[in-house]
C-alpha cells in the first residue's frame, strides 16, 4: 500500500518505521479535540432545569437519520 508523500507530492510505501508518522498525519490534534470539554447533556429535562437554574441558554443538536451520515 502506498499513500502520496505530504512534502514532494510522490508516494512512498508505508512500512513499520513511518507508520507512527501516517497515524500523526490523521489523528486530530488538541484544538481539533476541544469539543469534548464541552459539558454535554444527553437528558433534556434534567438540562432544561440546569439551565434555569444557572440562567444559561440551551444548545440542541436533534439529528434525524444514521448517526454516520449515511443517509
């Protein structure tokens, strides 16, 4: 298997030694992982209550269809 080299735009072969390196190139970074700190919710009653009583607002995702987008 080989996949295009980033830096000259040629293919290399993936092998042991810069398999690590192919694995960096797709895995998100931290700033890319941020939306995991956020405090979500999964019950919207018990977040309805939290909100009213922190005085914030409510951000609902409703989503219809394959979690994956395939629809």
């Amino acid at each position: 298997m080989s996949l295009p080299d980033k830096a000259q735009g040629e293919e290399s072969e993936i092998s042991a030694s810069n398999l690590s390196e192919r694995f960096q190139l797709v895995e998100p970074t931290e700033i890319e992982q941020k939306w995991k700190e956020v405090g979500w919710r999964t019950h919207l009653m018990q977040a309805r209550q939290e909100a009213a009583k922190l005085n914030k607002p409510i951000f609902l995702w409703i989503m219809v269809g394959n979690p994956q987008g395939c629809t």
